[in-house]
C-alpha cells in the first residue's frame, strides 16, 4: 500500500519540494521543527534503513551533505544541522519509507543540542511561508549543482 511519501513522490498530495532528481525527493517537514526542517527520502520505496541496496544508499546517502549545504546557505541565521533518522516503531519511525530529517539550528533556537523531529510548528507556518523556505533552498540546491 503506498505511504504518504510515496504520494507526495506521485504528485497526488502536495509539498514545499525543493530538490528532485530521479532517485530522491526532498522536501519540507510539514512540522518545521525548526524553518527549513527538510525530509530527504529515496523515489524507490525503501522502508527503513534496512531495506537500501547499496545502488540506493549511494544516490541517497550522497545528496544529504549537498542538501545539508543549500539548507545553511538559504539562511544566514542558521548556523548548524541535525541530521537524523528514525529506523522502526521503536525508534520513532512514523512514516515507513525511509527518509532523512534535516533539521537546521539556529543560535536561539532554544532547542535541546539532541532532539527527536517530533515538535510540531505547523501551526505557525502559512503557505507562503513555507514555499519562501523551499525557494530559498531549491535556489541553493540548484546553484551547487
Ligand atoms: P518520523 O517520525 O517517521 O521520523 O517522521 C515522519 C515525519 O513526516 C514527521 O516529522 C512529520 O511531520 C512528517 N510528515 C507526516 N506527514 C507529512 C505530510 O503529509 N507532508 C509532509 N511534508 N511531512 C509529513
């Protein structure tokens, strides 16, 4: 049965994308847990970390550094990443297709150094807003190509 991501990859539900290649999708975490909270996952469906081939872990694993780069570089206030994935119920995995959190940190923003992606700020964000941080980062990505 096809996950929500794989709907977001299928275009039949929406998302702030801001990278897209044939392998990977990323996009914006409807929750932000922090502005530009982003979500790598592989097109093909994956489980969890588990489940990659190698072919797969190579596409995947290859774009977090470039998207972890654009993601800085669209704001200057931000100065570091959390780079996380939750593997398995146990774990905190609520969405079973692999994908990787990028969660920008800012010097304010309060947050603990270690933090699970389950602090929900969607509330905050309207459309605009959204699609403004995924601008910003879809230029990046497409400046360090
Ligand atoms: P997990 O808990 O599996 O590590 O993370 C799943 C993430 O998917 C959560 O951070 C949640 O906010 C995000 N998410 C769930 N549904 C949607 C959706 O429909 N659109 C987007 N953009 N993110 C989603």
């Amino acid at each position: 049965m096809a996950d929500i991501f794989d709907k977001i990859i299928a275009g039949e539900i929406p998302a702030y994308k801001v990278y897209e290649d044939d392998d990977v999708l990323a996009f914006l975490d409807i929750s932000q847990v922090t502005p530009g909270h982003t979500l790598l996952v592989p097109k093909k469906h994956v489980a969890d970390i588990f489940d990659y081939d190698d072919q797969t872990a190579r596409e995947v694993l290859l774009k977090l550094p470039i998207l972890a780069r654009a993601i800085k570089a669209s704001n200057p206030a931000i100065t570091g990443i959390n780079i996380q994935s939750n593997n398995g119920p146990s774990a905190g995995q609520t969405v079973i297709h692999s994908h990787w959190h990028l969660i920008p940190r800012y010097d304010d923003d309060n947050l603990n150094a270690q933090l699970a992606p389950t602090i929900d700020h969607s509330a905050d964000f309207t459309p605009a807003r959204y699609q403004e941080i995924a601008n910003q980062i879809a230029k990046e990505m497409e400046a360090g190509k």
